[in-house]
C-alpha cells in the first residue's frame, strides 16, 4: 500500500529527519560498544538517517523502503557510496 501525499511529506520532513537523526545518535551513545559495522534500516525513507550512520559513523548502512519512489528520493538527495546502498524491498 503506497502511502498518501501528506504521510510523503510527514516522513520526508528535514526536522523529522533531524529529529531522527538526534534519537539514533543518542542510542548509539548508550551503547558500550562502537563495534556496530554493518545495519539494515528497514523502512529508511528519504535516507536521511542511513546516510548519516554511513557518513558520521562509518556503518555499511542498507537501506530498504517498500515504496520505489522513497527510494528514488533517497538516492537523489543521500547518494548511495561504498558505506551506503538503497533497495526496494
């Protein structure tokens, strides 16, 4: 089921990502370890967060999305590199 032009722009928001972005920072923090190499975002949108985790971490992030046009938007705005990939699943 594809979602509606104001759930897009719900998710898709700069401050939701950033929002996001501050959650996940703060979790990793919490945890004892830096040992996380590899993650799967499940759901991962317009890449915001997945690019930040390959970016700012150095993660091997791939990141999955159901709707081929989040994913289209992730690669236009967050390219996929060597620690960053995208796929519809």
């Amino acid at each position: 089921m594809e979602m509606t032009r104001l759930e897009k722009w719900v998710v898709n928001r700069c401050k939701k990502a950033e929002c996001n972005i501050a959650r996940v920072h703060r979790r990793l923090d919490e945890l004892p370890s830096n040992d996380i190499r590899d993650v799967l975002e499940l759901g991962c949108g317009a890449g915001a967060v997945a690019a930040d985790l390959a970016v700012t971490y150095e993660m091997n992030v791939h990141g999955t999305d159901y709707e081929r046009k989040q994913i289209e938007i992730a690669r236009d705005t967050q390219p996929e590199s060597e620690h960053l990939h995208y796929r519809v699943e």
